[in-house]
C-alpha cells in the first residue's frame, strides 16, 4: 500500500485512469472495463480512508465506469456503438492536452534564461497638473499624511497639554460635520487649510476631531473630497457641483 | 531623429514588451515602417556577439532582455528568488486555452473534467488570459484567450509558434488524433 503517496497528485479523474492504464500497459481503445473499474475503485477508497476528501468529479467517473461495465454485459445489438467508444474520446483529447501542457512546459524553462527589467516610473513633479483623488482612493493614511503636512507647513501652533488630566471634550465629531455641512451649503466648498486658519491657536484635539468629521463625512455619498496637488489643500464640497 | 536609437531607449524604459500601436502613437510613424526597422534591429543586436542585450518579439510587441548565453552570470549576480513557473493544473488549463481558443470554461472542464474556476481565475490575475467576449448562446458564457504576456511567459512570438499537436503526439506515441 505504498502508492498512496501518489493519490493527492492526480488533477482529476482523467488523470487517475491514464495512470492506471499505464501502469498495466493496456491498450487504450481496447480497455478491460471490468479490471480498470475495480481498480479504480480501490484508489478511491484508498483516498478515502486517508481522509482525504474525494471530489465529486472523481465520483462521477467511477458511476460512469460502473455504467459502462453493465452496458458491456448485456447481449450486443446490431450497429450498437461499443459503450467504451466515448469514455476513449475524452481520455485521447485529454492526454492530447496533457502532452500539450508538458511540451509547452519546455517553452516556460527556456524562456526563463532571459531577463527584462520592470517599467520606468515618471515622478510627477509638476504642479500645474490637477490630480483628483475620487472618494474612493482616499483612506485614513492619506489623511494623516495631509495632517503632518499641516502642522509642519503651515506653523500652526499647538497648545501645550498637560500630561495625565481628562478634559471634557472641547469638539465634537458631530458639530464639526455640521459645521462644515453648513459651510458647504453656504459656500458650495469647503477648504481645510481656511478652516485650520479661521481659528487664532488651534489644539490637537480639534484638528483631530475636524479630520474624524472628515473622515465620517466621506462616508456620505453626496460628499467629494479632492486635493488639486499632492500636499495641497483639500477642498470638500458636495456631489452635484453646478 | 534617430529612428534606431530612439527605439532603443523606448525599449530600455519601458522595459515590458512594448507595442507597436504604442510607438506608432508617440513617433507619429506607420506601424509598418517601425516593424520593419525593429526586425532589422533583432538581427543587429542579436549578431553582434559584444552585446548583452537582444530584442525579443511577443505578438505585436518588442522587448529588451539579456542574452541566454550570459544566464549563468546573472544568476550569480542576483538573488535567487521563488520558482515562479506554473502548476500542473494551470499547465493543462493553459494549453487548452492556448490550442481551442476562444474557448468557455465548461469546454475547458468537459476536457480535463474537474472544475477549472480557480485556475481560470490564477491565470486572469497573471495576465497569461483574458476575457474576450462571449459565446452568442443559451447563459451567453464568457469566452477566454490567451494575451501578449502569455507569449511572453513562453517565448513565443506568435500564436502560430505554439508546437504542432500532431509532432507532439507523433513523439509521445500516441496514435493519431483529431483535435
């Protein structure tokens, strides 16, 4: 019982017949029905005692081969077809195929002694292009990055805050989204750089809250978030801009 | 304008194989004309034994890549990476593909019968076969082909390359078939 080792290595049922047509040299297109059956047979339950789980497709050919055993037992009519003859087609076509696939195999290896490089990449450098980023793209790293950019360009200052003390909280996410819903009615956009700028000193926590609101507000279909350059300002306006 | 050096340099950044629509569209050239001067060049390039480089033709596409001869010393160079050729399955499903193309997935299954979903969808995500339309019939089932990186993978460069069902069968004795 050392060929259980091969079980799992047949791709389908196809393959599992060739093997063991192989394997006792028979002739395909006079194949013994009744020995072919009862060893295929053994396989599968060999591949069933080791757990293993037996596809359907597997199955299906032994009803097959089961079928055609039965069919060669009965008294031959006249110009009946032999039962064999199409189980012998599809065996020939998918050896056919088989052979295809090992000969193309060949082609695969040599063509792996030669090398190419990847594609150049062109950095964009230019400012004049406008890139819009759809609501899609745009995720929490991005904005992060857009918050970095803030604090480092823009020189705004932070409001030292003492360590280990609970504030209540000063924004809410809620109010921002309203604010800005507001301003976007009011204005038709809304750009996050003027709504950093509006306030004298601005804390961590409410730019913080201001990019939750953002982030919620992205959520929202009728939204569109978009930034003309890359570290630019981000403008949000609602959907259906006239 | 050097037509020649020109090429070189396209080829060189791109570094993919490179269509011939592609370089017609930048150059503003007939394709006929930069087909002819790319075939010249394959020869140039492929005779002059000083060179490292060859032109390689994949479908409609050329593309620069390193000589055979000079494998060995570029793998001494480079790490050694993961074998990157295919499975058995997605050998068979391939060359179905490749020889009874366009071709639905059922044909593909009723020919290796198991279910071939996984492997038609492997082989979509390497770009080695695409979706190209599908059949006018009952359910209107997708239809597959193989693409330019398919020829590229195999070194082919064209279709027509593919070996002769017939040779193959001829050398693996097994008698004579249609396909």
């Amino acid at each position: 019982m050392n060929y259980s080792v091969n079980i799992n290595v047949f791709q389908g049922p196809f393959e599992l017949l060739f093997h063991l047509i192989e394997k006792k040299e028979i002739d395909i297109y006079d194949i013994p029905i009744s020995e072919i059956t009862d060893q295929y047979l053994e396989y599968l339950e060999e591949m069933m005692q080791f757990n293993m789980n037996v596809a359907s497709e597997f199955i299906f050919m032994a009803a097959t081969l089961i079928e055609i055993k039965s069919q060669l037992l009965l008294p031959k009519k006249e110009k009946e077809e032999d039962p064999r003859q199409e189980l012998v087609a599809k065996l020939l076509e998918y050896k056919m195929f088989k052979d295809v696939s090992e000969e193309l195999k060949k082609y695969e290896d040599e063509s792996s002694f030669y090398f190419s490089k990847p594609r150049e990449e062109m950095a964009l450098t230019s400012d004049t292009n406008t890139e819009q980023i759809s609501l899609n793209e745009i995720n929490v790293y991005e904005l992060y990055n857009v918050y970095l950019t803030l604090i480092k360009k823009q020189n705004f200052k932070i409001e030292q805050e003492e360590k280990f003390k609970l504030y209540r909280e000063n924004y809410r996410v809620k109010d921002c989204m309203e604010d800005i819903a507001k301003k976007i009615r009011k204005y038709g956009k809304v750009s996050l750089f003027n709504t950093f700028k509006e306030k004298e000193s601005i804390s961590k926590e409410y730019i913080v809250t201001l990019f939750l609101a953002i982030l919620e507000l992205s959520n929202n279909k009728g939204m569109k978030i978009y930034q003309d350059n890359i570290f630019g300002d981000i403008i949000i306006t609602s959907q259906e801009r006239k | 304008m050097n037509i020649k050096s020109v090429l070189e340099s396209l080829m060189f950044a791109w570094g993919e194989p490179l269509s011939i629509n592609e370089i017609s569209k930048i150059l503003n050239m007939p394709a006929h004309s930069i087909t002819f001067t790319l075939d010249e060049m394959i020869s140039e390039f492929n005779d002059d034994e000083d060179r490292g480089l060859i032109i390689q033709k994949f479908g409609d596409s050329y593309q620069l890549t390193t000589k055979k001869d000079n494998y060995e010393y570029i793998q001494n160079l480079l790490e050694t990476t993961v074998n990157k050729s295919l499975s058995t399955a997605a050998m068979e499903t391939l060359s179905i593909i490749a020889y009874k193309q366009p071709v639905t997935k059922v044909e593909i299954e009723r020919i290796r019968g198991v279910k071939c979903s996984q492997v038609v969808k492997g082989l979509i995500d390497k770009g080695l076969i695409k979706e190209v339309g599908r059949l006018d019939k009952p359910g209107r089932p997708v239809i597959f082909a193989t693409t330019d990186e398919f020829l590229r993978h195999f070194g082919l460069s064209s279709i027509g390359e593919l070996p002769n069902i017939g040779d193959i069968q001829d050398d693996k004795g097994t008698g004579e078939l249609s396909s």
